[in-house]
C-alpha cells in the first residue's frame, strides 16, 4: 500500500510553486491535501488539479487561522498526518532601507506562522505520529547582500526544526528542513516583490553561482518534501537538507 494513502496533508502556500508542487505529489499518491494561501482564485485554480486537493484562504501568521487551518483538516478528514510549512515572505532590502514593519512581516510569515500551525497541529501530530517538513532556504545559512533579514528568518527556522525535532521526538514526531536554493516558482516577482526586468537580472547572476549551473523546478524540490515525510523514513528528524544545485558549497 502506498505510504500516504489516506494520509492528511497540510501545505501552506499551496497555490503556486514548490507549495502546489508538493500538493499534488501528496495527492497523487493517494493523499488528502489542503492547501492554503491568501488568493481565493489562485488556491481554486490549484485545486482543480486533483480531486483530493481542497483550498482555504487562511494567512498562516494570524493565530485564528492557525486554528481554522488545523480544524479544517480535522473536520474534513478526522486525523492530521503531515504539515508542510511551505508559506514564506521576503524582500531584498538592504540595511538601509529596513522598516520595522518589513521586519515584522517577514519574521510573521516564516517563523511565527510555522510556530502557530505546528503549535495546533501538534494533538493531532501526537496520534498520528507524524511529521512536520519546514521550507527553509540556502540563505538561512549562506550570507547574502541585501538578504539579511529574510535570512535571519530562515536560520530561525532552522533552529525551531532542530529544536522541534528533540521536544517531539519522544511524541514520535518527526520535524525536518528543506533548504531551497533558487528555483522556478515565481518568488522573485511575487514574495520578493521584483520587477520581470530585476527578477531576470537576479536569475542570471544566480546561475553563475549555482555549481549545477540552473534554477530547480517545484517537482525537484516536492519529490524530497515527499521523502521526508515518508513515514517509512522514520530514523529521521533534525535534520536541514539542501536542495539547492550546489549553491550553498560555494
């Protein structure tokens, strides 16, 4: 039998990228998934793509959609087996041009929004013995110009893993990272808030750096969320995985 037939699925951001790629990954191999995001017309386009996806509108660094996500899932399904923190903000913005509420924003979307889900998805977790996948970045741990904040964000997230993964293990909760180098999901233009003449800039500087010499596609990076929260993978947990064509080796 398939490892996640019948399984429950959370993604965050799911309406786009690396998010909807996981989604529908999930759902083909015979899992429920929801799939959340901000955009009401872009989670419906999303989910058409298979019957087992199913959308809410919810912004994950509000706490009452926290509760409203995991809810929704339970009501729909009566069990949790796998939350995805896919869902993330940025900006490049150099030191000179940081705003509290830039800051502020960044830091909701990719730490407090991961601690709120993982916080009510966690009774829910313990039954299931589940698994908890964070979506982190190379540049949680590589320095970059411009990226300071956003970084930090993302290294953040690294030590909640980490961290998450010693509390829960005696739960049986696995709590893993992948670590994202540049891939083909449209965050240039959309989360980091780009121009199509400023995004194409980045990605061809980003091209010569990555060893690989390309940007990864959403299925690359799915295919791994996939086999960490495989629950035949069970000796795993702590662990920040990069998948990034190379870019954090130079």
């Amino acid at each position: 039998m398939n490892a996640f037939q019948d399984k429950v699925v959370i993604v965050t951001g799911g309406s786009s990228g690396i998010g909807r790629s996981s989604a529908f990954q999930f759902a083909a191999a015979g899992a429920h998934v929801l799939i959340t995001g901000r955009r009401a017309e872009r989670l419906d386009e999303a989910s058409q793509d298979h019957p087992h996806i199913e959308p809410v509108v919810a912004d994950t660094s509000r706490p009452e959609d926290a509760f409203r996500t995991v809810s929704s899932a339970i009501e729909r399904w009566g069990r949790l087996d796998v939350l995805v923190n896919n869902a993330g903000a940025g900006a490049i913005m150099p030191l000179a041009e940081v705003s509290a509420d830039r800051i502020t924003d960044i830091f909701a979307v990719n730490v407090l929004g991961p601690s709120l889900l993982a916080k009510e998805a966690l009774p829910h977790l313990k039954e299931a013995k589940g698994s908890i996948i964070n979506i982190s970045s190379t540049y949680g741990s590589k320095a970059g110009a411009g990226l300071s904040h956003y970084g930090a964000s993302k290294a953040a997230l690294e030590y909640l893993t980490r961290a998450w993964a010693l509390e829960l293990a005696p739960a049986g909760i696995r709590v893993n990272a992948i670590a994202v180098g540049p891939t083909e999901s449209g965050a240039l233009t959309g989360m980091m808030g780009l121009t199509a003449e400023q995004a194409e800039s980045v990605k061809q500087h980003e091209q010569k750096q990555i060893p690989l010499g390309r940007r990864g596609l959403p299925d690359e990076v799915a295919r791994w969320i996939l086999s960490f929260a495989n629950p035949e993978n069970e000796w795993v947990t702590g662990q920040i995985f990069g998948v990034d064509g190379g870019l954090g080796l130079t």
